[in-house]
C-alpha cells in the first residue's frame, strides 16, 4: 500500500451563479485586468493510502460523489500526485 496525495477541485457548473467570482472579476477589471469570465472554485487535497493510483482516484471520486460536491450544481475534477511504482 502507497500513500497518494489526491486533489479534488469543485467549481459550480456553468450557468450556476457565482456571486464570488463576479465580485471577483468586477475587482480584477476595475484593476485593469481584461478577463472574459472567471469562476471560483473549492480544491481539497487528501493524503491517503491505496493499492494503486487508480483506486486513490476512485476514493477520491466517491469523496466528491458523497460529499465534496452537489452533482446538481458543481463539477468536479480528481488528480492523482505521483505514479505507481514499475
């Protein structure tokens, strides 16, 4: 068993509204920043123990399934840090 750092990254779906992110761009633009959108997103990192990188994503992806993420509203993204051993 290895240990695996995985980072699971949760953004609202497109057309949800995101009162942060347009507070945010409306800062940037008044800074002179040229942006044509911007949306926020929530990152966890879990450190965890697996047989496989494969089986730490797919823990991970139950993670977001059952509670880092509301799949009516959010989409989520799973990395894995490192590689299998050969």
């Amino acid at each position: 068993m290895m240990t695996y750092t995985v980072t699971v990254t949760v953004r609202l779906k497109r057309g949800v509204l995101d009162p942060e992110a347009e507070t945010t761009k409306r800062a940037l633009e008044r800074l002179g920043f040229e942006l044509e959108a911007l949306r926020s997103a929530d990152r966890f990192e879990v450190d965890l123990d697996a047989d496989s990188a494969s089986a730490a994503a797919d823990r991970a992806d139950e993670m977001a399934e059952r509670l880092l993420a509301n799949p009516t509203i959010h989409d989520y993204n799973v990395e894995v840090e490192g590689e299998d051993p050969e």
